[in-house]
C-alpha cells in the first residue's frame, strides 16, 4: 500500500500473505480440479501448504510463487489414465490458463487490514531456471520421499523415490540419519523422536525406541542394571563371585568388597560414606567423641553407617572390629576434628586478582587410635548431609547470590576431592567471624571452586525453580539450572561446560544484627530502586477467590531476600520487577516474610482452572495455589497491536474434553473487534493452543465469547464429508448454532511442546483397555487411495490432551469398536494433533476362477491404516462355515481373513476337531480309539496341545492329555478335490509358544491344510520292551489322524488320494517311519511325504526293546511306582498326574543322550525291524519326499524346554551332566571311546572345554551332523536311490535373527510366519517375499509331488525363483535348494562333515571289530601317529583345514 516499503520490518506479515492469497485461490476455485469417474464428478486438491510462497521484489513490490500440485495417487486412472491427462488438467486452460487470464485482465485484488493489494498485470512461467511464458509440470517426491536416480538408463523418467526409512528424517530433500540420542521408528517422517530422559543410542540412525539405552546398558563392563536402566547398587563379580557396591555413576566402591552377599539397601548406604586410607587420618588420643556403640556383631558395618546417616551431628565415624566384639565412633566437623593442609598457592586464579587458587589440599580427620588394631575410618559424603560445625550450616537449594561474595579459593581437580574441599569451606567459613555462607562449586571433570559469602542482597536460581533451558542459556544469574534430585545438586552449565553447584548457609546467622565495626560489610552498594511504575503493571487478587489445594502441582521461582538490605516495600517491587523479566512464565508474584532474617520472593504461572461450561461468564474460573498466599498480584494483561500468529479454523463443530484457559465475553465489541482481540489474547499467553469464538447462547441477539484454550481436546462433527456419515454423534442442533459462523481455532503447531509449567489438559483416560494385538495392522501399500468416497467420518485429537501416540490410537479404535458400522480406523500424525479417520466397508474386489482378491479404499494416505478383526470380506457373507461329519453331527467353525502382500484372502478354519478319544485314565499307554461325539461340534478355538518333557503347568495352561485333535484350514477359493497336507506338530513350552495356522499355506498354494497334536517322551513312547506294553502310542496317533482325514477330508473339499504327510524336528524321525510300515504304506494314507529336520535314519530314532525296558525302569523308579512286575508298574503309571510323569521324564533327559530319549521302538508288529534294513527292502510304493533341514537346529537347542525346567529346579549340575551326555553319544549307542575321540578332535572340542561358549557351539555342531543333517542327506539318497519317488532336498543356512520364536526357519517361511500379524513389523519385506516364495514352493510339491510344478500335468518352470533340482546320489554333488534370499541351488552339502561319518567313522568301527578278534592292539602312543595320518589322508576332508 502507499507509505509502506517491503523490507525486513516487514516480514512478520509475510506468512500473513501467503495464508490469505491461498484462502483467495481456494475461495476462487483454483485449488481443485474437476474431472468425472464413472458419470460422477470427482474434485482433486491440487494446493497444500507449500503452494503459495511470497517474498519482497522490492521497496514497493511484493513477488507472489503459485505451484500447483497434484499427488497420483489422487488421480482416478478412469479420467487421467496417463501423465499426458494429468499434465493437461493441471496447466491447461481450465487451471493455470484461467488462473492466468484473471491475472492478466488487472482485476485481481486483495485486501487485508481494510486495504487494496491489486496484483501487478504480467504472469511468467518457472521452466527450470529460466522464466518463459508458458507453463510446465515436473515430477517430484511427497514429503517424506527423497528422489534417487532411475534404475535404467532407458528409463523414461528422470527420478524414481524412495520413503525415507526408518531411523531417519526427510529435511530439504534429504534423509538424514537420526543423530545420536534420538530416533524414529515410522518411515517418511519429518522430524526424529528424542529418547527419554536419561538415555540415549550407541550411534546415529537409531529406528526404535528400545535402541534408547541408560549408562549401564551402555557399560561393557558387565555390571547389572536395575528395571529402570540404572546401575544396581549392589554387584557380583562373576569371576571370583566376591559381591561389591557401586555409585550411582558405576563406579565401583573398593572398600565394599565381600564375599557375604549384599542387597542393594546395604550399597545405597555405603554409598553416603567413603573409606579413608590411613595417610587420611591421624590417630590421636586427645580428641573429642560424639558417642560410641557397640553393635550386633552380624551386622557391625551398616549399623554404625545407619546410625550415623541419622545423626546430623554425626560427620565420620570409626569401626573396630577386634574378635568378636566390634565399637564405633561417632564424630563432630569440627576444627579440633580435622586438619587441612594446602600447598602450590597462586594469586590471579581464573583470571581475576580476588581469587587464589591451591595446587594441592589435603585434610585429615583426627581418631582415637584402636587397642592394637588401627580402627577404619568412614566419612560422610559432605554433599548430602547438614553439617555441624561453631555454625550450623544448611543447604539452601539456591545455587548463585547477586552479591556477597569474597576469598574465592579454586583447587584442581587432581589437588582435592570434592569432600575435602567442602571440609576446607566449612572450616573457613566457621572461623571467619564475617561468613554468613558459601558456595562450593565443581566444574565437570575440571577444577573445584570454593567462594565465601558475606550480607548477600539475594539468593537465587533454586534448584526446585521451573527454567526453560532455551531461555536459561541468556539469563547471566542462572544459567541452565536443573537439579538431580538424588544427589541433591544442581548442574550449572555456562560457557559450554558444566559446573555441579551448592550454597550453603547457617541457620542462626548474624548478618542483620552485626555492627559496622566488625568491618565485614566488604564492597557493599545500595539495591538501586526498581522503578515505581512497576506496580502499575499490577493488581491485587482477591484472596476469596483463590482455592487452595495441596494436591495441585504448581511450577514456581524461588528468591530469597536478606531484610538488612531490603524493606518491605523494597522487596516488594524487586519481585514485581523480577516477575517482569519472565515475560512468559510470571504472571503471579507472592512476597511472604518467611524469617526473621530474609524475605521470599516466589513467582508463579497463571493459576487459573476453568471448568469446561461454554458461557461468557467467567465464574466458572478459579484459581488454584498449592498454599494460601498473604498477598498475591497479578500481572496485567498488555495486548499486542498487531496478531502475531495466523489462527487456522477447524473443520468441526464440537469440541469434548477440552481444557478452557479463560473465558472472555464479547457481546459488547464489534465481530472483527472481538475476533481481533481473541487472537491476540492467544498471543500473549504462551499455553494458549487455540481459541473457541462462539455464540454461546440462543437467546436473541446471542452471547459471543472468547475461550481460550489449554487444549482442543477431542474434535468431532467434521465438516469434510458435507454431513453424509457420521459414526459420532452429531445431533444436538446447539453444537451448529455456536460455531456458525464462528468456529474453533488452532494457534500454528510450532516444533517444541507447549511450555512444561503449563497446567495438565489430558483427556479423562479411556473406561475400557484396547486389545491391540486384536486389530488386523495393513501396511499402507496395501490400499489404493480414492479422494471420491463419502462413507467416512473424522475426529482429531490435539495433542496436548494425549500422552502419546499409543494414546490417541487407544481412543480412536475404541470408538471404532463401539460402532457396529465401522470396520476401518486410519491414524495420521498432523501438527498439533493426531487425525483419525473412521470408515464403513469401503473395499473393492476383483474375481477370477482361481481366486478373490480385495483392497481396502481410503480417502486419503495414512501411516497406521487398522481393520476390525474377523470381518467377511466384501460379498462374502458373514455367516459361520459349518460342514456335515458322517456318523457324528455338524463342525461349527470361524472364518479368519487374512493379509498376503496387498491381497486379502478368506479362509475357514475349524479348530480342534477330535480324531480320537482322550487317552486319559486306563486308556493312557494304549493306542488311540475313535471317540463317538453327536451333534454340534465348537471347532472355533484350538484345543490343549501334548505333554512335552520340559513344559510346566504354570508356564504352558494350554497342555493335557486330552490333546488328541486336529485343525482344518480351508481357503474360501478351493477348487474342487483339492490337495492335503496333514501336518504333525505340537507346541513349544512358555509364552512364546504358538500353534502353527495352517492359513497362509493354505491360501496360497490353494490347498487344505492340517495340523495335529500327537503324544510324545513317555506318554506317546512308554514301552516294557514286551508285548505287554508295546509302545508305539504316538505313530498310533498319527496313523489314526491319517485315517481321520482318508474318510472325512472329502467333506471340506479335498481328495483322499491326494494327501501330503508332514513333521518336523524329532516329529519328522517319527513320521518317517510310516514311509516304511506296511499298515500306512498298504493303506495309502498318503502319497507324498515333508521331512523337516528329522529322518529315520537317525541314530536315535528307533530305541531296542531292552533300552525302552530300561527306561521304563528308570521312569517308575523316579516316581516310586514298583519294577518288579510290568503289570504293577503300568497299573502305578497310569495312576500318576501327568505333571509328575512329565517332570521326572524331564529330570532324566536333562542328564541324558539322544540314545535315552523316549520314541519308536522295533515292537514286532507296526515296527517290525530296523529302519535301515527295512529300506533294503524293495519299495512298497511309490512315494515322493521332500526332507531338509536347518543350520540353527541342534539337539542343545531342542532340550531349551528341560533346559529352563531344570533351572526352575535349581538342579544347576544337570547342564553340565546333559552336555557330557551329548558327547559320549558321539560314540554311537555303545558309547564307543575310540569313535567318540576321533569326533572329539574333527570338531575341536577338547580345545574349546575351557571356552564354555565355544564348547557349546562345537558339540552342537558334531550333533547336529551326527543325528540330524548327515542322517537327513542319507535317507535322501537312499529313497532317491531305490527309485521311491521323486526327491528334493533343502538346507537353511543360520540366521541371526529371529532367535526368541520356537520355530526354526523353514517351519516359519513355509507356514507363513511373517504374515502373522502378531509378528507385524518384526520380519523385513525381503524375509516376507522369500515366505511367499518357499510356501508356493511346498504348495507345489503337495499337489503335483514337484516344487517347480502346481499340477501334475504341468512342466511350466517356476517365475518367482530358480527351479529345484532333483535330488541325484552322486559322489558328493547332489544338489539341493538353499532357503536363504535369493533361493540359489547349491551342491554337496556338508560333504566333508558327513565324510567324516559315514566313512571314517565306519571304517574305524570296522577296524576295531577286526582288532577286537585278532591281535593285542598296540600301545596307546603307537596308535595316535596312525590315526592321525589316516584322518589327514582322508581325501573327503581336503575342503576343510585345521592346525593340529
């Protein structure tokens, strides 16, 4: 306008422009584009926040940027199926051509503040770094999105983007690492989160909170923290077992060194004294006692130090320990009590003439000597206790004076410790006849300063005091104060260091009374009057009005002020003037004659609580004081001329739980007026969030009034969707009467919370806890964005009024669940509050002969994007799957949809479907029967798994006998005579136990599966070695599952004759013997066979009838049941609880081998003989197999459960007695000593014994090879070739991830397990891809008995990876399908280990069988050359080098 220049004065109004050019633009339509889908128009924002941009041309012209941008996601493909449209709908002639026709016809004006802006006529185009005169679009990023160059030089675009990832922030186009100490676990975000208080990460790019971690998390030292992150006070040291203490800072206290056991109460008060050594302390008999104990000899030590720490007297003690009787003394700090010595005394010490500094300061305390034995010396920490000396001297929590302060002493920190130079004050100060106090000050890591105080005016910074650090760091008299509270000291950081900082002053001090002539009143000045006009800055409240509440945390500033310098009235405007100097914390100032010789000045914040009643009248505001003030004045509101911030309205009507500031009518002001002085009163109060201008009463002519608000609260009726659904309710015609045409405004979200001593506005909490890990949690790429639906609701939370996040998540699902028409909650993180979005079934599917696939339609993007669990996907019906078992009744199951990529898919689950009775009572020990159940059968929740060695009531509720059932997973999209896979598995112990879901294999590979418990140990494999009790119960059990599917699968949808049998771990040596029983193979109950991590041929998989006679023995011995007699025996077992079976069975596996556990036995009948002799024979039929197995298995890692039983025990001996169990059964079943040396040298296990770790790893290594992966490779080639059937075999390398889940990495690729959503955010996409790869791989191989082919018919290579090679014995290179990233095939696994076992160790039995019938073998020293020469000139073992 005329008279005004564009310049820096004016930029406060800049952002001003921009807000009102953008709300011109929208108002002329220019901010959406119209396009039509489907006959319906459909509007596109095009403007965001950064569209308009302004800045000065010159002194008279302000230069306007104007950029367009369209997401494409926004686009509806149906109108603007390519770029080409989207380009013409953003600079062609319905937008930027009309926006430039407006422009240059002259016409387009603003006006603002009752003036005209008109827009200068001419218009030109940015094109890169020139102007021209048309207009161009580029590509670019969303926020949060960084640009990274194409991945092919052919491709057409220029940039591709990236989400910044977790662990960073998006800045000026960037992702950039979290910096140490803070972090951010969303991707695409703008700003990285600070860890709490206290913590911090070891280095940049932290990208979870769990990454934040204290001091002694940090420490390498190995010393234990307490629940909060906290070095424990009381220690162990695991190598002499010697228990010890340690400060707070973790350092150890040497003098506390025990090998009784302490308790952290001991430490915290040992942590109060130090020991001094003897160059500390001279033994004299002339001086004074405060007292002496003789105490309990048990505890000698604490109780002196107790009795100590409770005497404010009480400076240091001694403790003579002489037999058993023991004495302390109690000691004064007194002058006669300690004698300081100083050397290396220096003027001009840091850089002024006032102050002297001391190279060194040693004091010594003064003791009565023992009877022969020089007593210990323990002193009080001078830090944390009043002290007594001619004066009395307490600390005063205030950490600077403004005057008074002389003979300042500094000492290196090499010199003096921190005591000794407190003791150096104390004594100066108690001889000084002028010293009213001083101040002991520490710089960190640096020198110690000591400062006498003599008639200070005022004591302040107080270590209680309420500081804003940003603010601290320019206040000269307090510079960055907090306090430690428990240390009790304040850390005073100026100049970039830190100084640890005390004053200390006596309570009967003389100052007011002294006589000038003492002369003590040194380089004193009259207080210069603060100005009268302050007074006029306040008003007196009303006492009557204040509400006093003992309860209210009320942050506050703390002055004292000395009356011999200051009257009544003096100090009563030096607080007033001081509450001026704090323009936004101040707004109370109280003056209290709190002692004879000292006034306390104490400021407050604004006090005011209002109640959440909309009226003009304030009488619903009170203030509110933790104690009743004498006088009390308020700072008068000064409105600023001009608005300093722009005020955004709200799109909603009603506001809930909202915390009012202060209510202000404004019926007698002009509309503008009253707004324009609302805003304003938002400016000047720092926790103002926003305001309400509102009529807030329908009487005629209405009541408008100004709310100001600590917090916006909950925010409800949206005015986005025009009214057309609404899930909260919006009926009241009240809630549109007081916001038309007014509304709610929000103050800009600026980067730091509000102000800490602003008063508390959270929302009352939530009546009910949300079951999170009940919320089906869809990734964003998951979800296709359509701006056009109309079926949404929206609430926005401000946060101020929330903890946290997890917060606002809680209160938005939980109304969600409330509402039986939403099934969608979305949350966004907006400044200043978190958005939620609610959302009817708004989802969109296609169909195929093959499949339905559903995606969920927003209206707009979202970070955490819930859906309501168990809901149908669209057109699927709600209604429970429900199938006909012949001869019982009606299987009554649930339907469960499920996530796979951006997919969804729907599968019936029935759950718990008993094949047979319960094995309970007399029926335990004996094979399985068929349990006759009529009627409705619940299969909608799992049933108890079986008894497993290890497993624990308490710690596993989910375990009985009464386990023999099974689950039946159905993809909703089946095809007719589908494939089977019976899966034969039972559940791990504890609470990370899970049953396997069947549902994500099932509905990729389109096939039903599964899954079954079966009996295992000594419920599934108890047997006299006789007919009597012949054992074998729990291959009964599978064959009777087996059977169950043969005649019931047909009812769900699946063929008899084409079923997949598969096991994994010590289920997989079980399963595998129906490979070659007569009774499965004859029946057909299956056809194709998976084998993970187990094989027949194991040396322990089948036990000889004397072995399970014996250790049936051993079991009734352990539970006191007789031997003597089978019969009696069995009778007595079967009578025992179940949880004492399985906790003897789990006492004698801790102490023993593979070749003692309970399972399958040679019974003559379902076992007739040897697995390796039965697989001699000619095959019975044709079978395929797929078998593998796993680095990361072993025989330690499957004993973890009677691992922790033993533990829980306290038998801590067993461990030691399981691993030599494990390594003598590297000696075969005979415990063969030859053998088990040699394998004792391949795995260099007689050089890692003393490596406890080491040891661990090598015998898990020989085990694994032994009994797991070489007898795994075995029964692939001799199945392979006898010409069984197709075979393919899988190894999956170790992974370093992933250790806490009980199940090992193909169990948990091939069923899915990163798809589970209680494993969301747990598994990376490359780990979830190679699951969808691996599943369609097994899917394969159930359906057409090869993993590259979904049919048999079909000969069609697989995309998604490499194809498997057959499985062909060879020499060495067979070939089989690695299960890591990539899928690469590779050869000859484990070549030289398993060389090592099936010749070596052969021909080494051999040789001693030879030996054993010919002659006297040779000298012990003549055999080592030999063997060693024989293992060195093994050819198999030249791929793997050792030095021996």
């Amino acid at each position: 306008p005329p008279g005004k220049v564009c310049s820096a004065d004016y930029a406060g109004l800049l952002p001003t422009f921009q807000v009102v050019i953008l709300d011109e633009l929208t108002a002329r339509g220019f901010c959406r584009i119209q396009v039509t889908t489907a006959r319906t128009p459909v509007s596109i924002p095009v403007c965001d926040d950064s569209t308009v941009r302004v800045g000065c041309l010159s002194l008279d012209r302000l230069g306007v940027n104007v950029t367009w941008t369209l997401r494409l996601e926004d686009a509806p493909p149906a109108s603007l199926p390519d770029l080409r449209d989207i380009e013409e709908a953003l600079a062609g002639k319905d937008l930027v051509g009309r926006f430039a026709d407006l422009i240059q016809s002259g016409t387009f004006q603003l006006h603002l503040d009752s003036r005209t802006f008109p827009a200068d006529p001419s218009i030109r185009f940015l094109q890169g770094d020139s102007l021209g005169t048309s207009p161009r679009t580029r590509f670019g990023c969303v926020e949060g999105s960084r640009q990274v160059p194409a991945t092919s030089n052919t491709s057409q675009d220029p940039l591709g983007c990236v989400r910044c990832p977790e662990g960073s922030y998006f800045q000026e186009e960037q992702c950039i690492p979290c910096p140490a100490g803070f972090y951010q676990e969303q991707t695409g975000s703008l700003a990285c989160a600070p860890c709490p208080a206290g913590t911090t990460t070891t280095s940049v790019g932290a990208f979870s909170q769990t990454h934040c971690v204290t001091a002694c998390q940090r420490d390498e030292a190995g010393l234990q923290c307490d629940q909060d992150g906290q070095y424990r006070a009381s220690q162990r040291d695991r190598a002499s077992g010697k228990a010890f203490c340690v400060d707070s800072e973790g350092r150890r206290l040497p003098w506390s060194e025990t090998q009784a056991p302490l308790v952290d109460a001991q430490c915290l008060m040992m942590r109060k004294f130090e020991k001094l050594p003897e160059s500390k302390v001279i033994f004299t008999a002339d001086v004074a006692v405060l007292g002496s104990i003789v105490p309990d000899s048990e505890s000698s030590l604490m109780q002196c130090l107790a009795d100590c720490a409770r005497d404010e007297a009480c400076s240091f003690l001694t403790v003579s320990l002489e037999g058993s009787e023991g004495s302390c003394d109690f000691y004064a700090w007194t002058s006669d009590n300690i004698a300081c010595t100083s050397s290396g005394q220096e003027e001009d010490a840091l850089g002024t003439s006032k102050a002297t500094s001391l190279g060194s300061l040693t004091c010594q305390v003064k003791v009565r000597p023992g009877n022969g034995v020089a007593p210990a010396v323990y002193l009080k920490k001078g830090q944390e206790f009043a002290t007594v000396g001619q004066k009395r001297f307490e600390q005063t929590g205030f950490q600077n004076a403004l005057s008074g302060l002389y003979s300042p002493v500094v000492f290196s920190a090499s010199g003096a410790s921190l005591t000794e130079a407190h003791i150096f004050c104390l004594l100066a100060c108690d001889r000084d006849s002028c010293c009213d106090g001083f101040i002991l000050t520490q710089v960190q890591g640096g020198p110690i300063i000591c400062g006498l105080l003599s008639s200070p005016d005022v004591l302040l910074c107080h270590v209680r005091d309420w500081r804003d650090p940003s603010e601290a760091q320019a206040d000269a008299t307090c510079p960055g104060m907090t306090y430690d509270q428990d240390s009790r000291q304040g850390t005073l950081r100026l100049g970039g260091q830190e100084f640890k900082s005390n004053l200390f002053f006596p309570s009967d001090s003389d100052m007011g009374s002294r006589s000038e002539s003492m002369g003590c009143r040194r380089d004193m000045q009259p207080r210069p009057a603060s100005p009268e006009e302050t007074a006029e800055l306040f008003s007196p409240v009303d006492l009557n009005q204040v509400i006093v509440s003992e309860n209210r945390s009320l942050p506050s500033q703390q002055h004292r002020l000395f009356k011999h310098l200051f009257s009544l009235q003096q100090a009563h405007l030096w607080c007033l003037s001081r509450c001026v100097q704090e323009p936004s914390f101040c707004q109370l100032a109280e003056i209290t004659d709190s002692s004879p010789l000292y006034l306390t000045c104490t400021l407050y914040p604004e006090a005011q609580v209002c109640d959440d009643v909309m009226e003009a009248s304030p009488r619903g505001c009170r203030r509110i004081l933790p104690r009743r003030p004498n006088a009390l004045f308020q700072r008068r509101v000064v409105l600023q001329d001009r608005v300093k911030n722009f005020y955004t309205r709200l799109p909603f009507q009603k506001l809930t739980g909202l915390s009012i500031r202060h209510k202000v009518p404004m019926a007698d002001k002009a509309i503008s007026s009253g707004f324009f002085e609302c805003e304003r009163l938002c400016d000047v109060d720092p926790c103002c969030t926003g305001f309400g201008f509102l009529n807030v009463s329908q009487l005629k002519g209405g009541e408008v009034t100004c709310l100001t608000l600590n917090s916006l609260g909950l925010q409800t009726c949206s005015e986005e969707n025009g009214g057309s659904w609404h899930l909260l309710a919006c009926g009241s015609p009240d809630t549109e009467v007081r916001t038309y045409p007014f509304g709610w405004y929000q103050k800009p979200a600026v980067q730091n919370d509000a102000p800490s001593f602003c008063p508390s506005a959270a929302l009352p909490p939530v009546p009910e806890k949300v079951a999170l890990d009940s919320w089906q949690l869809l990734p964003p790429s998951s979800v296709v964005v359509d701006p056009s639906i109309r079926n949404f609701d929206v609430a926005h939370i401000s946060t101020a009024a929330i903890r946290d996040f997890s917060a606002a998540r809680e209160r938005c699902l939980l109304e969600c669940s409330r509402h039986q028409a939403c099934l969608v909650t979305t949350l966004q993180t907006r400044p200043g509050a978190v958005r939620c979005m609610f959302y009817a079934d708004t989802q969109s599917c296609t169909h195929s002969l093959q499949a339905q696939n559903c995606q969920l339609l927003l209206r707009e993007e979202a970070t955490h994007i819930y859906r309501k669990p168990d809901i149908p996907l669209l057109g699927l019906g709600s209604s429970a799957p429900t199938v006909t078992i012949a001869t019982h009744g009606q299987l009554l199951g649930t339907s469960q949809a499920i996530q796979l990529g951006a997919s969804w898919k729907q599968v019936d689950q029935f759950l718990g479907v008993p094949y047979a009775a319960p094995p309970l009572a007399e029926s335990r020990f004996r094979a399985p029967e068929p349990l006759n159940w009529t009627g409705t059968w619940d299969a909608t929740k799992p049933r108890a798994s079986c008894w497993q060695p290890g497993i624990r009531p308490a710690t596993a509720p989910g375990v009985s006998e009464d386990c023999l059932y099974l689950s039946v997973f159905v993809p909703q999209s089946l095809t007719p005579n589908a494939s089977v896979l019976v899966f034969f598995h039972n559940g791990a112990e504890g609470p990370l136990a899970m049953a396997v879901d069947g549902s994500f294999l099932a509905a990729v590979g389109n096939l039903i599966v599964v899954t079954a418990s079966y009996r295992t140990g000594v419920f599934g494999f108890l047997s006299s070695g006789s007919s009597e009790v012949s054992g074998n119960w729990g291959l009964l059990d599978q064959v009777a599952a087996l059977t169950w599917v043969q005649t019931h699968i047909g009812v769900f949808g699946g063929d008899p004759r084409r079923v997949a049998l598969a096991a994994d771990r010590g289920g997989a040596d079980v399963a595998g013997i129906h490979l070659l029983t007569s009774r499965a193979t004859n029946s057909r109950l299956f056809r194709r066979a998976v084998l993970m991590g187990g094989s027949v041929l194991s040396p322990a998989a089948v036990i000889r009838p004397d072995r399970a006679q014996q250790q049936a023995a051993a079991l009734a011995k352990e539970v006191g049941c007789p031997t003597s007699s089978i019969p009696e025996m069995v009778s007595c077992l079967r009578q025992e609880p179940a949880s004492l079976l399985n906790d003897a069975q789990s006492k004698l596996l801790a102490v023993s081998g593979p070749f003692h556990y309970w399972g399958p036995v040679v019974d003559g009948q379902l076992l007739r003989e040897a697995p390796a002799r039965a697989l001699q024979r000619p095959p019975r039929a044709k079978l395929d197999l797929l078998i593998g197995s796993s680095q990361d298995d072993g025989l330690i890692d499957r004993a973890k459960a009677v691992k922790r039983f033993e533990e829980s025990q306290g038998r801590t001996s067993s461990k030691t007695a399981f691993y030599q169990a494990l390594q003598n059964s590297l000696g075969g079943e005979a415990g063969d000593p030859g053998v088990q040396a040699a394998a004792t040298w391949y795995y260099s296990l007689e050089h890692d014994t003393d490596d406890y770790a080491s040891f661990s790893r090598a015998l898990e290594a020989a085990t694994r090879d032994y009994f797991i992966i070489c007898p795994v490779i075995d029964m692939a080639s001799h199945w392979a070739r006898t010409a069984r059937g197709n075979v393919f075999m899988y190894h999956a390398p170790e992974s370093y991830s992933h250790g806490s889940l009980e199940l090992l990495a193909d169990v948990r690729y091939a069923f899915g397990l990163p798809f589970y959503p209680a494993y969301e955010g747990q598994f990376t996409q490359e780990e979830k891809s190679l699951s969808l790869k691996i599943m369609q791989y097994f899917s394969n191989f159930v359906r057409s008995g090869n993993p590259n082919y979904p049919h048999e018919f079909s000969r069609k290579a697989p995309e998604f990876a490499a194809p498997w090679p057959d499985f062909v014995p060879g020499d060495g290179a067979e070939s089989y399908k690695e299960l890591s990233v990539l899928l690469p095939n590779r050869q000859g696994l484990k070549k030289a280990d398993c060389s090592f076992w099936s010749k070596y160790i052969s021909s080494l039995k051999a040789s001693a069988d030879e030996a054993e019938d010919g002659p006297l073998a040779e000298s012990e020293e003549e055999d080592r050359p030999g063997l060693t020469e024989d293992l060195l000139g093994l050819p198999e073992l030249a791929s793997k080098s050792y030095s021996k």
